[in-house]
C-alpha cells in the first residue's frame, strides 16, 4: 500500500491513485467521497471501490465503471446494485488476467443468482460460479456441463443427478481430473472416465474403483502426469519397467518408491538422474558409483 505524504497537492494524489488505485484507502474520508478521485481510483484498479463513502459505493455510475475493470468488484457496491441486473451483467462480462468475471456472481442478490440467463453467462466465463447459482439452476442441465467444460471442479455443485450425468463427468474429467471425486460411485468405475481423468491429472486415480487402480493401463496414464502417485500404487507396478520408467522421465525422485531391481537397473537410474540427480541418492550401490551418472546427478540435482 503507498502512502500519502501530508499536504500532498490534488494532482500528486491523483498520480498516486494512477499508479495503485488502493492507494484510496490511505486518504481522507473527504477524498474518499470525492468522485473525481474516486473514479481515478477505480479505473486502476476496480477494487478501490472497497475504501470510498458509502455514497459512492451505492453510485451507479462509479459501481458500473468499477465492476468493468474487475467483476470481483461487485464485492463492495451497495446491495440495492448488486441487484441490479445490468451491473451484474458488466461485472460477469469483465476481463482481468487473473479475475474472471464469473466469480462476482457471488456477490450477485439471491435474485439474480437465480436467472438463468446471468448464470449461464457466469459458468460459461468460470465454472466455479455454479457454486453461487441457486439450487435449481444447479440442476439446470446445460447450464452444469457449461460449467464443467469450464471448470471441471464445478461438478461438485452439481446435482446428485447430474453428477451420475455420464456426458458431463466425461467432460469434467477432461476439464480437470480431480473432479472424478465428484462423480458417482458406477461412473467412478468407468474406465473410459477414469482413464481421461488420469490423464488430465494422474492424483485422480486415488478416486477411481479399486478394481481400475490395479488396471496397468491406467495407472500407466497416472504416474505420466503425477509421477508422485507411484509411491501409492500396488507394489506390482513398483517392479513394472514401463511404469517406472514414465513416473522417473517426469520426476527422477520418484525413484525411490521402485523396487530394488530397478533401483540397480542402469537405463532406470540414468533417466531418473537425468530428470533430478537427487535420485542418485536411492539407486543400488553399485550405481552410486557410477562416474558417469555422478557426473550427471551434479548438473540436475533439485532437493526435494
């Protein structure tokens, strides 16, 4: 936060609020009613709003013109316009490299997190707004596979009903492969799912049947994308050349949950130590021996 010197000119606080528009925070309570320098503000940054009057926070025209630098923003209007729809609407729409305006559907009135029209709008800019949706639109077909081709972690505000919606597991899987621990029990045993789920993200597999955490092929999938996960895989895989292989191309220290043989298998350690030399350190003892591969574990040593 910036600070204000003491009898700063009106010009030097307006720079000020240029360069960091929270800086409002640090004014007087006249300058926070002021909507010269309140417009300033929010127009760097539409989050300002948080620290000007109570007035201000209930203008239309300062809430509309904050929400569309940063939906987010819609936080700190009044209440009488965060029901108002077309301020909602701009708050949705905005644009901002880090917030997207499908999050200030949370700060919408319970009105209008009920109109099918915003909250579509909401779910098709960020998924996570289904979780702000009211009840019955969380049940809303479309309006649930818009949000999980979004965002696939939507599908846990989803209905009990839609989360056996095998169309829309499939898609949230592929969005993003935790959402597997959304879905129903049948589809958390479907192949098909569960292998496009550990494929997005190989921890999903802790969520999948038993019966398909012992399938190779899947597993195989898994360790490719979260090489971490061999540690918890049956201790068949942990002698499987193959899986071994992928999991320690990924992330050499994973070396350490294989099976003794493949701990002294050379092609193993040397692309374990090509990925991260720390995976020197498990390796048989003959292999930690290895010049050549010392060699190599000192460019791409990375503690763990």
């Amino acid at each position: 936060m910036y600070s204000i010197p003491e009898n700063s000119s009106r010009e030097y606080i307006i720079e000020a609020l240029r360069t960091y528009g929270p800086t409002l925070k640090v004014l007087s309570e006249d300058l926070r009613s002021d909507r010269e320098i309140v417009i300033e503000a929010i127009q760097e940054d539409g989050r300002a709003l948080e620290f000007a009057s109570k007035d201000l926070r209930s203008d239309r025209q300062i809430v509309l013109e904050a929400v569309r630098k940063i939906g987010v923003s819609l936080k700190y209007a009044s209440r009488h316009l965060q029901s108002d729809r077309e301020i909602v609407l701009e708050a949705i729409r905005s644009k901002h490299r880090v917030w997207h305006g499908g999050c200030a559907l949370r700060y919408a009135s319970e009105e209008l997190q009920s109109d099918r029209e915003i909250v579509l709008e909401a779910v098709k800019s960020d998924g996570i707004a289904l979780f702000a949706a009211s009840e019955e639109l969380q049940s809303d077909r479309e309006i649930v596979l818009e949000a999980v081709k979004s965002n696939g972690t939507a599908l846990s505000a989803a209905s009990e009903e839609l989360q056996s919606d095998r169309q829309i597991v499939l898609e949230a899987v592929k969005s993003d492969g935790t959402a597997l621990s959304a879905a129903s029990e049948e589809l958390r045993s479907d192949r098909q799912i569960v292998l496009e789920a550990v494929k997005s993200n190989g921890w999903a597999l802790g969520d999948a049947s038993e019966e398909l955490q012992s399938d190779r092929e899947i597993v195989l999938e898994a360790v490719k994308s979260a090489p971490e996960f061999l540690e918890d895989v049956e201790d068949s895989f942990k002698s499987d050349r193959e899986i071994v292989l992928a999991a320690v191309e990924s992330e050499g220290s994973v070396l350490e949950y294989a099976s003794k043989d493949l701990k002294a298998d050379r092609d193993v350690v040397f692309t374990a130590v090509k990925s991260n030399g720390w995976a020197l350190g498990d390796a048989s003892k003959e292999l930690k021996n290895d010049v050549e591969l010392k060699e190599i574990s000192k460019k791409t040593f990375r503690p763990v």
